[in-house]
C-alpha cells in the first residue's frame, strides 16, 4: 500500500505519496501561513491531505494506508499533540484530533521532524548500512535523530536527543531557546550567515560583495562556500571558522554516543566533499575526542529535501510506540 509522509517547515509544508520501498510517486507542498488569518496552519495542513488523498487514487490503483506528519518543535506522540513549536506559535495544538474532526479517516501518526529525517535516511537513505548512526539536519537550527542498535533513541517523555542545545561556548552567543551559547547557536546555517556577514564588513574587497551584487541582505548559507571554492580569502576565513565550530560539536556527539556515522543533512550538507573533506580531516586530527577510539564516519545524507517526507511515512514502522490516529 501507499502511504502519506508530511514534512511541516515554518515557511512550506510539503507532502508526497510515498510506496513500500520508500519512492516518492508524487509530491507537492503549500504555503505553511496564508494572508488571510482566517485560514489557519491545520486548514493549510488538512487541505494538503486531502489533496494527495485524492491524487492517490488518480495515479495509483493502491490504497492509502497511513499518514506520517514531522512537525518541528516537541510533541506527544502517543496523545497526537503538538506540544510547542516556535516557528508555527503552537501550544498544546492537538494536531491528529483537529484532522480526524475535519474527516480524514486514514491512521495518522506524529512525531519531530528531525526524526522524520532520521528514519527516511536510515531506512533508505545514507543510514541503510549502520545500526548505529546520528543523522543531523543543518538549517536555521541543528535537529538531530538519534538511532542506537537500530532503535531510535528519544529519552524520557520522547524530548532527548537535542543535540543543537548542548553547550559549546560558556556564555556565548544567545540562542533561540533562551541560553547562551548552544551548538546551534554557532553551528547552524543562521550563524554562517552570521559569520559571512561579519567577515564581508570587515574585508570589502572580498569576492562575496559581487556575488550578492553588492547587497549584504542577499547572502545566504552557500555563499562563503561558492567563493572559498574560487580562493577568496575572506570566504576560506569564514569556512574554517564555521568548520571549526561545526566539528566540535561533533566530537562532543562522537563521545557521548560513539556512532558508526554521523550523517548530515539540510542545505549546508549540499555543499558536499568540500565541506565533509574538511569536517573529517578535523575530527581525525584530533582523535574523536581521545585515542583508540572507533571512527566515526561523517557523511552527507542522500534523500535531501525528501527525507522528512519519506521518514513521515514509515514512522509508524520505525517506531515502536505511539497512538494512531
């Protein structure tokens, strides 16, 4: 049978039909928030359904028999519950009771989306080899899921596993959960973004003025990449800083959980082998944290932006516990 995986983000949500070997037959995504207020995020959400809903039943002669949802922030898998997200001003939102009141009748399942991602990539994506990896996802902040002898690892009350909140500098930069100097905070796509822009004040004669045709607004997570790779001086300076930060906070993961790899996704990840060149080259100096220990393989994820969408729709085989709807 197909299945639905929905992958919520605070700007899209994108939704696909996925078959029992993970490939995705169709997918399309919505606007998470719409002009008018009166058309909410769970009306964008159940409009999305039922669209696939009915799309499935024009290019597939299977039925549908689960619908996964990645929603980002904390939730209660076993009450359906979207406790708290940031990013969609959820409180205690009940996410699979509001669906079925709206009619969908299809078993329906949550859980983070960072884990979304995490069981895509381990089912079919670059995990499929390891039974013990940790497979991160670099944006606007790091989530990270984590699998251990083939069991994804969410601790107590399902709210583990936040490895972006580990503290990498004492009283460092403010992060967005109200501490100071989480990995997140120095590691993520926003603080490259950061440091580009900081590095672009400081020289301007770097090569990354002409590539946002002079407008500091237009940087993105990409460019320090796209210009260190021409030999800009400044670009190579904000990539080994940001190297530097990213890698520390993977040797701190490496000791603490000690995983076959650790696999890495999201926008930064598409950098590829002049990002994973540099990260590996760093932890191996540096012998993972203390000697004689196993290597930890860092790698890029495969399945990109569909991993949160495939991992959505195989969660209800991944996972062990947790109420359909």
């Amino acid at each position: 049978m197909n299945r639905i995986g929905i992958d919520v983000g605070g700007t899209f949500i994108k939704g696909g039909i996925i078959d029992d070997k993970g490939n995705v037959l169709f997918s399309t995504k919505v606007q998470t928030f719409n002009d008018d207020e009166k058309i909410s995020v769970v009306d964008n959400l159940y409009n999305l359904i039922n669209y696939l809903i009915k799309k499935n039943k024009s290019i597939s002669d299977t039925f549908l028999s689960f619908i996964g949802l990645g929603i980002p922030g904390i939730v209660n898998r076993k009450k359906g519950l979207a406790e708290f997200s940031g990013n969609l001003s959820w409180n205690n939102v009940p996410i699979i009771g509001l669906l079925k009141d709206k009619g969908i009748t299809i078993p329906m399942k949550i859980c983070n989306d960072s884990r979304s991602a995490c069981i895509g990539e381990m089912m079919f994506g670059a995990g499929m080899q390891y039974k013990s990896a940790i497979v991160m996802t670099i944006g606007t902040g790091i989530g990270a899921g984590i699998v251990i002898n083939g069991k994804l690892f969410e601790g107590n009350g399902d709210k583990g596993g936040e490895v972006g909140h580990t503290l990498l500098m004492m009283n460092g930069e403010l992060c967005t959960c109200g501490r100071h100097g989480c990995f997140e905070a120095y590691a993520s796509a926003k603080a490259l973004i950061r440091y580009t822009k900081e590095e672009m004040l400081y020289n301007k004669n770097s090569l990354m003025w002409s590539h946002v045709y002079g407008n500091i607004e237009n940087v993105d997570g990409t460019l320090a990449f796209t210009c260190a790779k021409l030999n800009d001086k400044s670009a190579n300076k904000v990539i080994n800083k940001y190297v530097k930060y990213l890698s520390e906070g993977i040797l701190n993961i490496c000791n603490c959980f000690r995983p076959e790899a650790i696999i890495i996704g999201g926008g930064i990840s598409e950098t590829g082998d002049f990002l994973f060149k540099k990260i590996n080259e760093y932890i191996a100096k540096r012998d993972y944290g203390y000697k004689c220990t196993p290597k930890v393989n860092v790698i890029q994820a495969k399945l990109g932006n569909s991993a949160g969408m495939i991992g959505a729709a195989f969660m209800n085989e991944f996972l062990e516990d947790g109420e359909n709807g």
